[in-house]
C-alpha cells in the first residue's frame, strides 16, 4: 500500500492569522464637544463637570446612584468594554412583536437639578434611541469608525428616580448591531 502525504491546506502562521480577534474599539467624544451638544440641545450655554454623577459600562453596570439590565444582550464584553446590542427587529405585524437589545437603566440624584444623560455607542448604520419622559432622542454612526453620543436633559425634583431605556436600529428595519460603551449621567 502507497502512502501519500498531502501538504497543509493553511500553514500554522496562516491558522494563528485567522485565530486573531480585532477588538471593537469605541473612545468617547471630547469634553467640549458634548458640551457643545448639550448646550445645543438646551439652547442655552451649559457648563459640564468633568466628572459624572453616574457612569455604567459592561465593567460597572451598577453604581450608588442607579443601574443597567439588558434584555437580550448581543455580548456583554468585558474585555473591550463594550456591551454588543443587537438591532431591534418587527417579528410580526404588530407593535409588541418585535426582537432585539435593550437597555433598561434608573438614576436616583442625590439632589434635584437638570442633568444630562449621555449614551456613547458606534456601530455599521445604527440609530441609537434613547428613551425617556422626554421622549425619544436619537444619534446616528455611518460607520463602526464614527462615535455617537445620544443625549437628552432631564430635571429632577426631590426624591425623584429616571427611568429611561435605549436600543438601537438599522436603516429599514434591517438586523444590526450596536456596540454601547457607555451611560453616562452630568449633574449640571
């Protein structure tokens, strides 16, 4: 009997090449840019605190002042820090009928004032939605390369908690996926 060795299809170098993972990256916008938002969605000069009152990421869903849950997370990324969202999808021909990530959180100030709330997400066409009793605020990225900041105001009396959620969409109701670095919550 003949024995024939074949050589390899891929080399181990290739194998190795094609094992690679490329990390989504997503940086937030600078400090005056979002504070040049803001005071465009306020129609008046704000002034931001460096720091935020509430910041939740895939590494610190929870804080003193409030949380995140995610319904149907994509992937909850650790490593990038980022929480992957799939693109919410009609599955029928009614309003409820529908699949996807959504991101339910609450924040709870420790004193009444105006505050702004800061989504930072990137993704290939998605709208961001940010929900809230302001309605719905919404940011678009053309492309994973482009950042999105959706953001929206909110003034809070005493004892008051926000209750607000986010998903995210692609054009025509197409499947998605948004990748949300992070909420963020400025005392203002």
């Amino acid at each position: 009997m003949k024995s024939i060795v074949e050589e390899p299809l891929v080399s181990l170098a290739q194998l190795d090449k094609k094992r690679e993972v490329e990390i989504q990256k997503v940086t937030r916008i600078s400090h005056a840019q979002l504070t040049s938002h803001a005071s465009k969605l306020a129609s008046a000069s704000i002034t931001l605190p460096v720091t935020a009152s509430m910041e939740l990421t895939t590494r610190h869903p929870y804080d003193a002042a409030g949380l995140m849950d995610v319904y149907k997370p994509g992937r909850w990324d650790c490593t990038s820090n980022l929480l992957y969202m799939f693109a919410i999808v009609a599955t029928g021909p009614d309003p409820g009928e529908w699949d996807g990530s959504v991101v339910y959180a609450n924040f709870k100030p420790s004193v009444p004032g105006t505050y702004l709330i800061v989504a930072t997400f990137s993704g290939y066409q998605i709208t961001m939605n940010l929900y809230g009793p302001w309605g719905v605020n919404t940011a678009y990225t053309p492309t994973t390369s482009d950042i999105g900041t959706a953001i929206a105001l909110w003034t809070a009396a005493a004892g008051d908690t926000l209750y607000f959620d986010l998903n995210c969409t692609a054009p025509s109701g197409e499947a998605g996926l948004g990748y949300l670095e992070s909420i963020q919550v400025f005392a203002l």
